[in-house]
C-alpha cells in the first residue's frame, strides 16, 4: 500500500516526528542523504512495531519517495535551517513533484525565508511552513506546533499535525504526557493551532525562542546570585528549584535546571555544572527576535539582554582578564537566618521577570501582527505553548485566560491578574536586584525587566530632554504637550558659550 506521508532528513528531529507519526497510523516514507539514518529509522521501527506490519518505507531517491505516496503528495522536511531547504525543494521538483503537493517545513527557518518560498515555489507545489519545539522527546511524544501557510493546504495537514502534538488537560491547564513507544496520547488539547499566512507560525516560534532565552538566562542569573550570595551548593538550589517547580514557577525550564544542577560528572564525582565552561552557544533565533524587536520597534529587552548575556558570556578570555584588573564592591555576606527570605525575594524576582519577558514577547507579536495583517490569536498561541515546548508552563495558562477576558489587550502587565501579582510581588523583586547590585552581581535580564516595568508604568519619561536634544542639534523638531499631537515645533535654541557662526550670503 502506498504512505501517508513522505519525510526528508531523519536527524535527530527528524526521526522522532516520523516515529511521532508512525504511532499514530500514519505509513511514512523516508529518505535522507545519510544511508545509516535511514538504517537507523527501520531498525528502530522493527523494534518498536513488533509483529505489526513496517511503518517505515526507506527510500533511496526523491522520485523512489514519491513514488511510494498518496496523491496528492504531503511531504515533510526536518532539514537544516537556510540553504538546504531550498536545496530538497528544487531536488523534488526535479523528481516531479506536482502543483497540488503540500511540502511542511518544520525546521527552525527564518520567517522572512518562508514567505518568499511559498512565492518562489508557487506553481510547483504548496510551501507551508511550521515551526516545531520540544526537542527531541517533544518530536517523538507531543510537540508544540506552530503550522503557517495555505488555508486549505491546513485542512489537509491539521488532523496530521494535531494528531502528533502535545495535548494539554483542558480542565487543568496542564500537560497530559506519554513517553511510551506506540501509546500516543488521543484525548485532550492538541497544541497544534492554525498561526496565519506562511511565516507567521515561524515568527511565532522565533518569539517563542526569543522568550526561552529569556526564561533561561533570569533562571541562570538567580542561580548565580544564590552561589555568590548565599553560597549554595548546586545541590541545595536544584532542591531549591524544585520546590519552586511545585509552585507558581512550576515550568519545565525549572524543571531541568534542577536536574542539571543535581547531575555529578561521572569522572570526577564533582557537579557537572561547575566543570561545565561558561561561554554559552547560540544558534541565531534569539538573536533575530532581538533583530525584529528593534526592527518593529517593539521593546523587548529583557529578551535582548539574554542574547547579550550569551554574547558576554562567550568572551570568557577577555573576562578572566578583566577580573584581575576590574574592581567592584565586596559581596555582601547574608547572615543564615536572612537566607530563606533572600531565597523567597529571588523567587518572586524570578516570576516578576518572566511575566516582563512574556509581556515584551507578546507585545512584540501583536505589533509584528498587525504590521504583517496576520490577526494573530494570542489566547490560541499562549494555549499551544502549554504542552510540549520548552517555555512550557503552568503561567501560560494565566496568560491564555488574559487574552480569553480581553483579546485586544494592549500588554499583559495590563491583565488585571499580572497586573495584581507584579504588585503584590515587587518590593522582594527590587530588593532582590538591589542586593544583587551592591554586591557586584550582575543580574543584567532581571534589571532589565524591572527597567520595562517601570518605564512602561511611568507617565512622562524623559524623551522631552531627548526630543529638545535633537531639535537642537538637528533641528529635527518636536511636538507640545499644550498643542494636538502630530503638530511639528522647533525652537531657535540659544546656544550660550558657542562662536557665532558667520554665515556669508
Ligand atoms: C525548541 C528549541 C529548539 C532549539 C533552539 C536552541 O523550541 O525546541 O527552541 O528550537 O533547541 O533553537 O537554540 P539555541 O541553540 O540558539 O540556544
């Protein structure tokens, strides 16, 4: 019998989508260029399916692939981000692949990039794209989806797609999770939702990569505050964050610091996290959140901070350096009996933080929207990020019932819920920066936050010094606070100490 699907490129995401699929009927045919993943896809299918018939085909040339589908063709790649998309496309036109074929990119693709190829390959079959997060477990049990493209290409893909998600309990809010081979979870949720136009769902997943940038480095600076300022022990804040992952602070990036922090390295018996080298990597979709952010002149800087905490963390030689010769003040000690409550101030820093980062992305997505005509639904994308990504979180469920009383809400430190937690929880939020400041520790992505809190609270900022500044120097103009706005003034500023100028005419 011929497949449901054609996959191309069995990485390590590639692989657990198509065994995603496989788990929930669908007949896949494979192909990648490297014959062993091919190997290793049937191999691993024989071994979970059984006595069951193959749901793996292996292929050995685009046009063996599309030999082997249904038509009309719904193929899915799982290959580099950039030039190798295009690469497998013009490859599949090649081996004839027709104008009514869908073709899904999931990988983590530049949303610019798929809304020229849908232009580019229009004629020659339906580009669609959607952005994929989890990981690897999150591809082989439920990942979150963010689908973008072709309305009526979805109506073919979404009961695909919604059947491989991740699926939330709709009564609680929270992940209903399976990780057993061939048991795929049926009820529930899906975090699967239709995003908008190509690209849109990418957009969507970049901020969504954007915010877990952020969640990661106010987690990792917290972490550092309670090494250098409490002296714990790895151990004690893994304990720590998991008594945090109970609460309000519950998310699977607590969840895994917790498991980083308590892992020994096998060779020396030591905390791996301590032999661990402090230069952290980075594979570009923060970087072009903090790109669109300054594009669409969205701010969002707390998510910005956390691509410059990596770009500072990677000049580690220049720091050991720079330690030697820099000086700052002494840590200030925290007597035993003050712990706790230092460790409580961290925790609400962390959760005042993370609802900034979550309210700068959301802002920058709803300006993104309506620059694009995208009428993006945040209720939806709040609700697909409960389950099966890695910003997954009991808040998103907080932030799904926001946009559910008010979806033209302008920011979600606007929501009356955010809006009554940031006030109950801030004074420890303040303390906890203003500590970290007296004793040298830097805590750039939380001050940061608190900074877009208190400016976004703050009704007159000081840009009318700024706008006075320009006019003088450039004569670039202003409006008045007494005059209808949009009404252009400038000044003939004195300039007190300056040569006169003699113009000759
Ligand atoms: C996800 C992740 C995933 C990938 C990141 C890592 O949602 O599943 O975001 O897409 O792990 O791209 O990004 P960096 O290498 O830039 O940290």
């Amino acid at each position: 019998t011929l497949c449901d699907i054609g996959f191309i490129g069995l990485g390590v995401m590639g692989k657990n989508l198509t065994l995603n699929l496989a788990d929930n009927g669908y007949k896949i045919a494979c192909f990648d260029l490297d014959k062993e993943k091919i190997e290793g896809i049937v191999k691993q299918d024989e071994l979970e399916r059984g006595d069951k018939p193959p749901r793996v085909i292996p292929c050995q040339s685009y046009t063996e692939l599309l030999n082997h589908l249904k038509a009309p063709h719904l193929i899915i790649l799982s290959v580099p981000a950039g030039a190798p998309v295009d690469h497998v496309c013009q490859l599949l036109i090649d081996a004839g692949i027709k104008p009514d074929d869908i073709v899904i990119d999931t990988g983590n693709s530049l949303w610019t990039d798929s809304v020229e190829r849908e232009q580019l390959y229009k004629g020659k079959f339906i580009f669609f794209s959607t952005a994929v997060s989890g990981g690897e477990v999150g591809a082989r049990f439920g990942p979150s989806l963010m689908p973008s493209g072709d309305p009526y290409a979805w109506t073919r893909i979404e009961p695909v797609l919604k059947a491989i998600s991740a699926k939330v309990d709709p009564k609680t809010g929270k992940p209903l999770e399976s990780f057993e081979p061939g048991k795929p979870i049926k009820e529930g949720d899906p975090c699967a939702t239709y995003i908008g136009p190509v690209g849109a769902g990418h957009y969507v997943k970049m901020v969504h990569n954007g915010i877990e940038y952020a969640d990661m480095q106010l987690i990792c600076e917290v972490y550092q505050i309670m090494r250098d300022s409490l002296h714990m022990s790895p151990k004690e804040i893994a304990a720590t964050f998991k008594e945090w992952n109970q609460g309000k602070l519950n998310s699977y990036l607590i969840e895994i610091s917790a498991e980083v922090l308590e892992q020994n390295d096998a060779k020396t018996g030591k905390p791996l996290v301590d032999l661990i080298l402090d230069q952290a990597g980075q594979k570009g979709t923060g970087l072009w959140t903090a790109v669109s952010a300054l594009q669409v002149g969205s701010p969002a800087q707390t998510i910005t901070q956390a691509v410059f905490a990596r770009s500072i963390s990677s000049l580690k030689d220049e720091r050991i350096e720079a330690s030697k010769i820099l000086k700052g003040p002494a840590c200030i000690p925290v007597p035993e009996e003050e712990k706790q409550a230092a460790i409580t101030r961290l925790h609400d820093a962390l959760y005042c933080s993370k609802i900034c980062a979550y309210a700068q992305g959301f802002q920058l997505m709803a300006l993104a929207s309506k620059e694009q005509g995208w009428s993006l639904d945040f209720a939806e994308i709040a609700k697909i990020w409960r389950a099966g990504c890695i910003i997954r979180a009991v808040f998103l469920q907080s932030i799904t019932n926001a946009y559910e009383n008010n979806d033209s809400l302008a920011n979600l430190l606007l929501d009356p819920f955010f809006a009554e937690q940031i006030a109950t929880f801030q004074q420890n939020w303040r303390q906890a920066i203003a500590d970290a400041t007296m004793s040298g520790i830097p805590c750039a992505a939380m001050s940061s936050a608190l900074n877009y809190y208190d400016s976004y609270r703050t009704e007159t900022l000081p840009a009318n010094l700024l706008q006075g500044q320009r006019d003088f120097f450039g004569a670039h103009t202003y409006e008045r606070t007494d005059e209808a706005r949009g009404k252009k003034f400038h000044t003939e500023w004195s300039q007190p100490g300056r040569p006169e100028i003699k113009i000759k005419k």
